[in-house]
C-alpha cells in the first residue's frame, strides 16, 4: 500500500512528455476533494493543451469517478460521440 501511494504522489507525466508533444483531443477529470491526488497539475496541463476538464465535486475524494459514475458516463460517451 505505502509503495503504490508513493508511485501516485510522485507521477509526474512531464517527466517523459512536454504539453506541446500532446496532440490529441483530451477530456481530463479529476477530482476536487481527491486527498490522495492533487487536482491542481491536471487543471494546468488542462489549461496548457486546450482539453476538456471536468472537476467532480462530490466528497467522494479520490473514489469520485466510482460515486459519480452516472456523471462521468454521461460526460465520457458525449466526449466521445463529438469526435
């Protein structure tokens, strides 16, 4: 458990790709209340790429997607329908 908490805090997708390298059309969903992932690197990188962002508010914390799960499907299959 401490070892896999460990690899989430230190992931670092910048480490291996720069913004400028991602070109694809990217829907990033995070969590506000995550208390094991900071939401804040995946609203910048968000912002730096032009993706869609959806930011579930529930206090579900990082289960947000599992608790939210009739949200995030709606968002994903109209996110995926658009391209």
């Amino acid at each position: 458990w401490i070892t896999q908490v460990k690899a989430i805090i230190d992931f670092d997708i910048y480490k291996k790709h720069s913004p400028e390298n991602i070109k694809n059309k990217v829907l990033i969903v995070v969590s506000k209340y995550d208390q094991i992932v900071n939401p804040l690197a995946a609203q910048s990188l968000a912002q730096k790429i032009n993706a869609q962002f959806l930011e579930l508010e529930g206090n579900c914390g990082h289960l947000a997607p599992v608790c939210e799960s009739v949200k995030l499907n709606n968002i994903v299959r109209e996110y995926l329908l658009k391209k």
